[in-house]
C-alpha cells in the first residue's frame, strides 16, 4: 500500500493563508473562551469567504458565541487586512457533519464514521469513506468495507463525520417499505 508523505510547508517558510489567519485569529476566539476548530478559505475571483468553525467544551455553540466571534474576528480582520479582496466572514458551529482539521479531532471521534477527500490520489483514489480505526501521529487509517487505507495527514484535503441518522432517529428505519408503484393490499375487515 501506497503511502503519501509531505514535508510540513510551514518549516519550509510557506503557509497558506487558512494557516496564517489560524494564526491570528485563534488568540482571539480563545479569549471568548471558545475552541477555534479550523477555517475554510476559498478564493473565486475578487471575492473570497472565510469561514470559520468554533466549538466549545461542555456544551453546544450557540447563535450568542458566533456573534461574539463574528464581532470580534471582524475587528481584527480589519486591522490586520489580511485578505486582499472583497469577503465573506461566516462564523459557524461544527455541526452533525463536522469537519476534521487536525489529526486529534480524528483521534477524539475513532470508532465513527468520515468522508475524507484527498490532495494526491492514494491506491487510484481520491475519496475514502469508513470508519476511523486507528491515529498514530500524523498517520490516519480509515476502514471502508474490508480494506484499511492509511492516510498521511498532509495528503487529506477536506474530512468530515458522516452522521448516522438512524441512530439519530432522523434515518428510514430498517422496515422493508413496498416499491414505489406497488400497492400494498388490504386485508378484507370483518363486517
């Protein structure tokens, strides 16, 4: 099995600008007492959207905390200037589907279910979904079906949970439901 290593851009004096606004921003979001998860930066054009994932321990992110972190965020963003075109600032909590930034959120939700896209193709393929089975370093190993891929965590691209709704109770439930375009037949009632 093939397995893909990248040499951290960081110490090679390259970071991308989601690394660099991490970085400023962070302080800021741990001061309101609130886990900063991770950033989606996406340029197109003269617009961009940042968006930025909080979390906080003990309880769920509220409407409350991103508006604190919004207002505050927005604050430095202007100071700073660090996104030189026209965006878009949006605060949001992880949610069922949460992303995974770092190898530890991987770690912290083992034994569930991911989504995981890929920078570079591993085994001919760029998407992998299964469950998280081990974290060793930097090292993820993802179960899907009977392979287990082992994934350097400088190749994943983009990673979330893939939430079980029906153990939500959100989902179908497992009753066998008729085709659709068939009729279920009625049992003759008694008169």
């Amino acid at each position: 099995m093939a397995l893909f290593c990248f040499r951290n851009l960081a110490e090679m004096g390259y970071m991308s600008k989601a690394d660099e606004l991490i970085e400023m921003l962070t302080p800021t979001v741990e001061a309101l007492k609130l886990e900063l998860l991770g950033i989606e930066f996406a340029q197109s054009g003269s617009r961009a959207l940042l968006r930025l994932y909080i979390d906080v321990e003990g309880r769920l992110v509220n409407i409350e905390d991103c508006e604190a972190v919004s207002r505050e965020v927005a604050a430095i963003l202007d100071v700073n200037d660090p996104i030189s075109s026209n965006y878009t600032l949006e605060v949001s909590s992880p949610g069922i589907d949460r992303p995974l930034f770092k190898p530890e959120h991987f770690a912290r939700f083992m034994g569930e279910q991911a989504k995981v896209n890929l920078r570079l193709p591993q085994n001919t393929r760029r998407r992998v979904q299964g469950k998280i089975v081990k974290v060793e370093g930097e090292i993820i190993t993802i179960a899907e079906d009977k392979a287990e891929f082992e994934i350097a965590f400088d190749n994943i691209e983009k990673a979330r949970l893939v939430p079980d709704y029906a153990a939500m109770g959100l989902g179908e439930s497992k009753e066998k439901k008729p085709e659709r375009g068939s009729r279920r037949r009625k049992d003759p009632q008694p008169d």
